[in-house]
C-alpha cells in the first residue's frame, strides 16, 4: 500500500469515525470494497428517503427549465441529449446554478469529440484524455453530483445506506487523490483502474 492509499484510509478514517486495521486495508483492491469495510464499521439509520431520486428530480426540472424541449428525462438518457455542444460551457453553468450544486468540471474531450483519446509524443500514446462528462448518463450524474455535493447532501451522523457511503468516498477519491469523479466507479480497482498506489 503506497502513501496515497495510506492518506486516503486515514481521511475516511477521520470522516466516518472508525478505524480500519492494517489487516483489513491490506485486503482493499476495489472502491465497493472499501465502502463495504467501511458500511460494516458504521451505524446506520434506514429511511424510506431516497437520494438518488431526489436528486435526479432535482436533476429533471432543472434541465425543463434550461431546455426549450419537453423531451421526458429518464436516468439512462446520455447527457449530451440536452445540451449543444456550440452552448455547453455556458449552458453547463447555468444548469449548475439551477441545480445549486456542484457539477463535475467538463474536460476537452466534452468540447471537442474529435480529438483522441490519448495525447500522442513522437507517436507513441503516452498520456490518456479525460473522459467527456457529457457523454455520461443522466443516473451516472445523479451518482457524480452526490458524491461532489456529499457534504450537503449526506449527514454523516445519519447514513441511511450502503450507497451513500459509497459516494462519500467516491468524492474523497476524487478530492484526496485528483482522479475526475467521472472516472470512478465502485467496481474499479485502486491501483489498476485508478492509478492509486
């Protein structure tokens, strides 16, 4: 385990309250790992609330009022669908302002669908491009903006499932470690997927 990990570990530690043994990090490959240890360590409240849903409703009448359109939005719609791409730096942050939350920043590959998906040196890929945000779907956005907006959106004194700790540490990822949140999937491994040591 490198001192990334080690770091990481340690702020989840902090967030959650809990501690986690040298025995029980050393067996942490995925993020849904993680989450797992982490949500057995914790005490829970279930509620009959739903986070996703409700920010995806917040998600869908933000989107009505920005779009002229009154096409349904459904969760497997790809972003893209409603913005143009000549429009989308400026209509990306109005969307933001509607949604009162943070969104994940656009990268160039949202701007510019044509360019690769790797930097080339001398020929040779060497560095890969973001992934466009824009080319998500509107259920991984809701997943995206829980885990960007989780302090606003998630008490930890009263985590009510399994998926909310889950997004705690999908943006503590992203904060600690610098990997886009647009990236980060629960069945992704630290140090393969990630790039974490």
């Amino acid at each position: 385990m490198g001192l990334d990990s080690v770091e990481l570990i340690m702020s989840v530690e902090d967030k959650f309250g809990i501690r986690i043994e040298d025995s029980e990090a050393e067996k942490i490959y995925t993020v849904q790992e993680f989450a797992d240890i982490v949500f057995s360590k914790i005490s829970f409240n279930p509620t009959n609330k739903c986070l996703s849903q409700i920010v995806f409703f917040k998600i869908r009448k933000a989107l009505s009022t920005l779009i002229s359109d009154e096409k349904k939005i459904t969760p497997n719609m790809k972003i893209l669908e409603f913005f143009n791409l000549l429009e989308l730096k400026e209509k990306w942050y109005q969307f933001e302002m509607l949604l009162a939350l943070r969104l994940p920043r656009l990268v160039a590959l949202d701007f510019n669908p044509n360019l690769g998906t790797h930097v080339k040196v001398f020929g040779i890929k060497t560095i890969k491009r973001d992934t466009p945000v824009s080319q998500g779907t509107i259920k991984q956005l809701v997943d995206w903006i829980i885990s960007l907006n989780r302090d606003v959106l998630i008490d930890i004194e009263k985590i009510s499932s399994k998926y909310e700790v889950e997004r705690i540490i999908c943006g503590m990822i992203e904060d600690k470690i610098g990997v886009p949140i647009s990236e980060i999937e629960v069945h992704h491994s630290f140090t393969n997927d990630l790039g974490i040591d």
